[in-house]
C-alpha cells in the first residue's frame, strides 16, 4: 500500500489483523488494523452503523498488491478507542470494503504486505523471508526498494572485482567518467541517427586507435574499423573478413573453398576456437612444449596451406602474458608467399598488448608497420581501461574488409552501415573509451602501463625471493605474473589458488593446453588499480598460505589413501601395494583431479 501523506512516527510491528467490534451489543461487524503502519482502516461499513462524523477528504490513495488503487472514502481523527482501560484517540482510514469474510482475508493479507515496505525497515517485510522465483516469473509485483535490497545482498557472494587477479578486465574508472557513463546509460548505439555525436565519438576512437597501431593512414584520413562488445566479436568479424576474401579469391581461380583454415598456437583464447566451430574454420593449432608457452613463428608457417586464410598471432598470450614473434611470423610468412604464390595474411590479436606495447614497447614491430597485418583486435576493457563491454577492430586498409560483409540499413532514420554480430548495444563503453585516450593521452596511458610493469615486478621478485615457484611469465609482455610450484608433489597450484580465497584474492590455477598440459600455474594480472602495496600484501598472504600447506598432509596423498583404504602417516602415504600400482593410481588420481578443476578454472 502506498500513501501519499507523511507517516506517524513507527511503533513495532504486530502484523494486521481484523478485531471482531460489537456494536449495541449484538451486531458483530469486522474492524480492521495495522497498527505496525501507523494505519487504521475502518470500513464504511462500521463507520456508519457507529454513526460517526467528521469524515474528512484525503489525498492517500491505497495501491494494493493485486495492482488495483483505491481512494478511501475519506479519514477520522481522533475516535476514542478503549484498550486496556486507557482511550486512545485514533486516527482511521474509512474504506468501502466488502465484509464478505473472504473479502477481508484478502485485504488483510495486501495490507500487510504494503505496510511492510512503506514503513517496515526492509528486513522486517515479508519480501526478505520468502524464498525468491528461480525458474518461474513471480505473479505479484514486489517494491522496488524490497527488490534492490534482495539482489544486492546476495550479490555481496560475489568475489570482490578489484580483488580478481583473474581477470585483465577494468575494475576501477575515475568517477567523471562513471558520471559521463551513467549519462549515457540509455542510449542505444545502434540509433546513430538519433545520437550522431555518440557515433562520431566512436569513429575518433577507431582513427585514435589505428593511427596507435600505425595503420597506412594520412594525418586526417578515417580508418576502417568498428566499436564491438569485447574482443570476441572483434576476432570474429576480422575471421569472417578473411574467410570471405579467401573465398572470393578461391572462386575467381576456380578452386575449392569448403576447406578453410586458421593456423594458431595451443595457446589461443577460447574466442578462437568458438570462431572456428561457429564458422566452420578449421582450426589448426601448433602445439605448445614446456618452457616454450607461444606460437612457434617457424612451426606456424609450416603448417599454413593453400586453404589457410591467416595465421593468427597474438600479442599478449592469455596464459602468460608473453608477446608472440610477430615480426618473425611476417617475415617467415612473406618468404613462404613469394615461394608458394599464395597471400597468407596475418592476424594480430592485441586484446591485452595493443593498450601496453604502443606505450611501453614503442619500438616493438607488432602492427601495421608488417605489410602483412591486416587486422587487429583490442580489449578496449583490459588495458584500454574501461569498464567491461568494448572492443575493437581496425582493418588495415578498406580492401581488408569486404564490402559485402557490410550492411546497410535504414529503417532507423538515414543510411547506417553496420558490420557487427549484434544490433543493439549501450554506448557507454565508447564514451568512457573516448574519454580515456583524451583524459589521458599517449602520456597517460604510459604511466599507466609503466606502473603496472613496475607493480609486476614487485610481485615477481617477492615470489622468487619465497623459493618456491617457478616463472613462467616474462617481464616484457603484459604485465602478469605466472608461476608454478618448483615441486608440487605434496600441495599443488590449485591448493594455494582455493587456500588464497580466504584471504579475499581471486587468483586462478590452470592447466596449460597441449603438449604442456602437465604444467599447472597461478596467473595475477596486474591491472591499474592494483597497486604497489596490494602486490607486497599478496606476497605476504601467498608466504601464509605456504607455511599453512607446509603443516598439512598431503591432500592428494589423503584423498588417495580414503580412496584405496591406506593410511597416510605424517602426510607420508603408507602403500601397501607395489610401487607401481602406487604409482598408476597418484597418476589417475592427478588426472581426474586436474580435470575436474579445469571445469571450474576457465581463465579470460
Ligand atoms: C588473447 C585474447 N584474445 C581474446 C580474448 C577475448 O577477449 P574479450 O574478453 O574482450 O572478448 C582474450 C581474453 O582474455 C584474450 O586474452
């Protein structure tokens, strides 16, 4: 129920309920109250047959939970009302009830529940107490305030973002920016008619951003590219260019094109292998060996046929952060062109480094600068630094795009070329891109990228000077820290990821992809808002959670022995089987539990 009039001050909540009042001694009429709102409802009912006066008009309107609205036929103040041998003069609400007892049932019920939220402390309401729709929509509304405090508390579970270490994603932007977002909050992008500026700003992002990865371009001359919700859709439009222009070259030779490939390394993110199952590519990945976690340039190039529409490289493994040999691969790849006749381009994905190497690895030659870059992704929310929903993807000339893949509608108000998976989206994420490259500037952005390098190192030598891991991130790449136990016989990688939780820090363990699933590791991604001294405290827990590990028996030992009905002695498993046997169930053991954990370790 809502009321329009300011409340009494609250007294404590005894429920509604419906007093039988007699009236001449005989009559038995229903009287209805709420004491917990402060509203007393009379129906009209008994306000006439006590004969009262002094009905007054009101301006409170009782919406009701079966979303009807009633005007009370008018309020009384004042009745004098006897409990407990004291009068207390009372204030009513005179409504047109129906005294069918069902009736009062019914509104019994709706007033309670109004009352509750209008005037009950949230947690006192009934909204708190009942269990919440899961599979099937609620029949009744419930108040917005019960709904924001029910949703806000259990998203209290939820790890906290600043603290997950997983994730190269932005978790903190300057309050202006956050203002300029919420601004924007409502409109949608694809409406380019009715919000041209938005639109404009994006086209500087993608001029900004090419002009960054140093794209064939004049001063003033627009680049090819396009605003999309992360690098995912940014990788599959530069896929589906390739695959069509490889196409189209294929019909004009007259030679097949149901075969295409993409040449990668094991290492590639997931987004790749969606690309080329959604799209029927297939993927052709060059395995990884340990020590060496990135696309061999040289094995890369082997593998590429008449049928491969580019290599994929990437700048930033997702897996430790290492810059891949791009130079090499353009190199190795225009030798191969000249030899075979063929014009196998590259792809870079940048999703991480295209927003570090500009910055702190100037000199690097990653980009446009190799003839045989045509496109490139970038996460404009890792280190682009916006909040999570914006990538990009530049093409390094407009024949790298084929114009059917272009679409050009107008239903919305004036020609609107689109190339993008999805139509709608906010445009938030492009404002708050823009505002970044102009509030920070090429200046900006490196003290931004400086810091985090120098963060990483904090964090790298303080797990060195520990003894216990081993690095397998480089320094000049992204800046993260990956590493793996120097000997993970008695506790593993997985262990100090779950046993780091409890100190709040999120960070992940995985396995790495074939041929060096073997090597398990802890990844941290240093972001912007992870500062100096987050990385010596995390040092200080991770120390922790050694010695914790050190005084505990082994839990693959433990599991093991429950398993087979051994006794673990001192976290020393006492076999009574030979060796061997010993030997191939830790080994079966390992695997399903190193399985089973990489269901839950997905890394981004
Ligand atoms: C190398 C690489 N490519 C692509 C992606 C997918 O990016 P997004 O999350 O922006 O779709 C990631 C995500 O971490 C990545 O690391």
């Amino acid at each position: 129920m809502m009321f329009e009039e300011a409340f009494q001050a609250k007294v404590d909540d005894p429920g509604s309920f419906v007093i039988p009042i007699s009236v001449g001694g005989s009559e038995l009429l229903k009287g209805m109250t709420d004491l917990g709102a402060s509203i007393n409802m009379m129906p009209l009912a008994l306000y006439e047959k006590l004969g009262l006066v002094g009905l007054e008009p009101t301006r409170k309107k009782l919406m009701l939970a079966d979303r009807t609205s009633r005007v009370p036929h008018g309020k009384i103040k004042d009745i004098p009302i006897l409990l407990d041998g004291i009068v207390v003069p009372t204030d009513f609400v005179v409504l047109n009830i129906e005294e069918k007892s069902n009736d009062v049932a019914r509104w019994q019920v709706l007033l309670a529940s109004d009352s509750d939220v209008s005037i009950n402390s949230t947690f006192a309401s009934r909204y708190v107490r009942t269990p919440l729709p899961r599979f099937k929509m609620a029949e009744n509304s419930i108040p917005k305030e019960a709904a924001f405090q029910i949703i806000n508390d259990e998203l209290m579970l939820d790890g906290n973002p600043r603290l997950n270490l997983a994730s190269f994603v932005t978790t903190w932007m300057e309050p202006e920016c956050d203002k300029l977002m919420m601004a924007s909050i409502n409109k949608n992008y694809v409406d380019m008619d009715e919000y041209p500026v938005t639109t404009e700003l994006q086209n500087r992002c993608v001029n900004i951003i090419a002009h960054l990865f140093n794209a064939p371009l004049g001063d003033s001359e627009a680049a090819v590219g396009v605003g999309t919700v992360g690098s995912s859709e940014a990788i599959m439009l530069a896929g589906l260019a390739f695959k069509r222009k490889w196409q189209n070259k294929r019909k004009e030779e007259g030679k097949p094109y149901d075969k295409p490939n993409i040449v990668t390394g094991a290492n590639v993110q997931v987004c790749w292998e969606k690309f080329a199952r959604y799209f029927e590519v297939e993927l052709k990945e060059v395995k990884l060996r340990e020590g060496y976690y990135v696309m061999d340039p040289e094995k890369a190039v082997e593998m590429v046929d008449e049928n491969t529409i580019c290599v994929a490289a990437i700048l930033g493994s997702t897996l430790n952060g290492e810059f891949e040999n791009v130079k090499l691969l353009n190199d190795l790849l225009v030798k191969k062109n000249q030899e075979t006749g063929w014009d196998t381009p590259i792809h870079v994905d940048a999703a991480s480094g295209g927003f570090i190497a500009p910055f702190i690895y100037p000199e690097l030659e990653w980009d446009f600068r190799l003839p045989l870059v045509k496109s490139i992704n970038v996460s404009g929310h890792k280190y682009g630094l916006v909040y999570a929903g914006v990538g990009w993807v530049i093409w390094r000339n407009k024949v790298d795009l084929p114009e059917e893949l272009i679409f050009h509608i107008n239903y919305l108000g004036s020609d609107q070329p689109t190339f993008t998976l999805n139509f709608s989206k906010g445009s938030s994420q492009i404002i708050a891109q823009y505002y970044q490259l102009i509030r920070l500037g090429y200046e900006g952005y490196r003290n931004v990228m400086e810091n985090c390098r120098e963060n990483m190192i904090v964090l790298k030598e303080g797990l060195e000077k520990t003894g216990r891991f081993n690095i397998v991130s480089k320094e000049d790449g992204v800046p993260l820290v990956a590493f793996s136990l120097n000997d993970n016989s008695r506790h593993n990688e997985f262990e100090i990821s779950d046993m780091l939780r409890r100190f709040g820090w999120i960070v992940p363990a995985y396995t790495m992809p074939p041929d060096a699933q073997h090597v398990t590791v802890l990844r941290v991604v240093i972001r912007e808002d992870f500062s100096r001294t987050l990385a010596e405290r995390l040092v200080l827990d991770i120390q922790k959670v050694l010695h914790e590990l050190d005084t505990l028996p082994s839990r693959i030992n433990s599991k093991i022995a429950a398993s087979v009905g051994e006794n673990v002695d001192n976290g020393t498993l006492v076999t009574k089987h030979s060796d061997i046997e010993a030997t191939r169930k830790i080994a079966t053991y390992w695997r399903k539990y190193v399985l089973e954990k990489k269901k839950t370790n997905g890394v981004c």
